[in-house]
C-alpha cells in the first residue's frame, strides 16, 4: 500500500473528493440502459433486448469494433432535442457526484445525421445541459466534435459544414471509431479547414493503431492532445517528443480493459506513462459500457498499480493543464488541488 494511505478506502475517498477535469468522455457512451428503455419507449423504437440485466450482459467485447456495433446500435433511441438534453444531463449530475469541475466531451454528429436525426437538435439539446449544469453545480465545459474515421474525409467534410451555424457552441474536432485500417492521414484536409477555423484539435491514436497513428496525429493533424496513446510506449523516440512537448494524453483505463488493450488491469500502462514523463490522465471514454465513470476509473487503477497521493494529484492536476481552459480558469483549479491536497 502506497505509504501516504492507511488503506485502499483510505485512498478512494481522496479520489472521490479530488477536483478533476474530465477529458475524454463520448456523451453518446454515458447512456445508460435505463434511459436507453426510456427513450426507446418514448420514440417507439426496437431495441433488441428484452430487459436492463440483459443489455448489460451484452457488453462483453474482444475488441473496439465489437464495442461500436453495440454502441452506434444502442445511439439509435436518441432523435429529439429532450433526449440529447436528458443523456448530457444525466452524465453531468453524475460527473457532478465524482467532484469533476470541468468537462470537455466529445460528440459523434454522423451517429444521427445518418438517422435522419438534424444536427441542430443534437446541438441544442447537449448545450442547453451543459448551460444547466453549468448554473447548477458550476461545471464548466467544452463542447468537442468527433468524425467517424470509419466513413469518407467527404463526409466529414459535409459534416463540419453543417456545424459552421454552431461554431460559437463547438470548441473542437475529434477523430474516433474504427481506428486500424483509418489513419490520420486520412482526414489531413478537413482538421487543416477546421485549425483555420479557430478550433481545437484531438484525435484517438494510438488504441489500437499503432505508433505510427500517433505520429501522423502530430505532424498531420496537429493535434493539441492524443486520445489514449497507449500504443506510444512501443516507439521510445515518440515517448520523448510526447513528453518534450508536453502532449496530454487521455487515458481511459476501463476503457482498455473492456476493450482488451489490455489484458488485466494490473497491466496497465498508466505508471509507465507518468514515469516517462507524459503528461497522462484518467477519464471514462464511454461509462455505461465500460463500467464505471471518471471516479472508478482513477480506483480501479490507483488500486491496481498502488498510485501515491503525489500519481493521483499528478492525474488530477494534468487533467486541467491539458485541458482547453483559460489559464487563468487552470491556475483556480490547480489551486483548489493543492488546497484538497
Ligand atoms: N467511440 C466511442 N468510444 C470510442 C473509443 N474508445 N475508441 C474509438 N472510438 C470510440
Ligand atoms: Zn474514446
């Protein structure tokens, strides 16, 4: 047991308590099966399974592809503005009860574009939870983007064109799904169009790709953090440039046990990273799927790696310099860690 707590209980109340950013969170993936019944019932929509236990029991994956079947299938009950509004609402509360100040979520427009389902109404709904949460609790938030690496550079293309009425609620593009088979490269036109428009860039790279995605997610895309990264620490001269650059990394721990990255929990690259310098965090990538939010990601780690209160302050504390805050908002937030502390 790391010698700053008496106990592994001892440890996880400090985590619930710690001030936190969240980084990396699919909003589409904070769906529970609950409301997944809900609005499955409130829309009229099939959904193939006949109870909560059994949704549940549906996610066990081998890998990213066997996840996202399930994952654009279950999206599939979202259609109106209420429903986006109830799913971010949700997440927030509980995002709320795991003491994360900040978040910065990702959202997948050609999930619902290609329902049928307009872009707008995802819009609105999402915002005005975040506005919400935002009155409610004092959460602050960044709204990012994705494109569906799986689909064209076209189509992301006509999908950053329907976001251009909403760039004052959209404060970055993401890359995510199927990563094997679609590198960076790929989409080096459309994330150029979208630096010049004044947003942020990230992309996954590095999940199940390999170093070489990360590579290009740097020199092609240049992004302003990597999602994930894990597959960095086979490529000892991209540890460095990652760690001379100060790149953070969005480190989703159940994620990558769910998905198989990793094969236990106790093999967990996240040490490795802060030991190497990387500026890494904890975040839950998609919680209802993968077992836990942001809270139970830091536990499940801390407890498999015994993480000092110095790693879970280190996580806590990069988790707003990576973030896209002002510096003044980063400096208030680091000071509240140190006082937590
Ligand atoms: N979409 C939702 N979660 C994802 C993940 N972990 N990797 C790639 N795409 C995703
Ligand atoms: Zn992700």
């Amino acid at each position: 047991m790391a010698e700053d707590f008496a106990s592994p209980a001892e440890r996880a109340a400090f985590i619930a308590g710690l001030p936190k950013a969240e980084l990396h969170l699919h909003i589409e993936g904070s769906l529970e099966p609950e409301l997944m019944f809900e609005l499955a019932q409130r829309n009229q929509v099939a959904i193939p399974f006949a109870s909560v236990a059994e949704v549940r029991a549906a996610y066990a994956f081998s890998n990213l592809q066997d996840f996202l079947d399930i994952y654009y299938q279950g999206m599939g009950v979202l259609h109106t503005e209420q429903d986006f509004h109830d799913l971010t609402a949700a997440y927030c509360a509980r995002a709320h009860a795991d003491a994360v100040r900040h978040i910065e979520i990702f959202f997948d427009p050609q999930g619902h574009t290609t329902r049928g389902v307009a872009f707008g109404t995802v819009i609105a709904g999402i915002t005005r939870a975040l506005d919400d949460a935002r009155e409610r609790y004092g959460m602050t938030s960044k709204l990012i983007l994705c494109f569906l690496r799986h689909l064209s550079e076209a189509d992301a293309e006509a999908t950053l064109d329907e976001a251009l009425p909403y760039l004052d609620r959209i404060d970055g593009v993401g890359l995510d799904s199927s990563e094997v088979g679609h590198p960076p490269s790929k989409f080096a036109r459309v994330f150029a169009r979208a630096k010049d428009l004044g947003l942020r860039i990230v992309a996954h790279a590095g999940e199940e790709g390999p170093p070489a995605y990360v590579h290009e997610a740097l020199d092609l895309l240049q992004v302003d953090r990597i999602d994930h990264g894990n597959r960095s620490l086979e490529d000892a001269a991209l540890v460095k440039r990652l760690a001379d650059e100060g790149i953070t990394l969005t480190v989703c721990p159940l994620s990558n046990l769910k998905l198989c990255v990793v094969d236990n929990i106790a093999d967990h690259p996240l040490k490795t990273m802060l030991d190497a310098g990387l500026r890494a965090t904890v975040n839950s990538d998609d919680p209802s799927y993968f077992g836990g939010y942001v809270n139970a990601n830091y536990v499940a780690v801390a407890d498999a790696l015994d993480l000092s209160k110095a790693d879970l302050v280190t996580l806590a504390r990069n988790s707003f310099t990576g973030s896209f805050l002002s510096d003044a908002a980063k400096a208030a937030h680091l000071a509240a860690i140190d006082a937590y502390a």
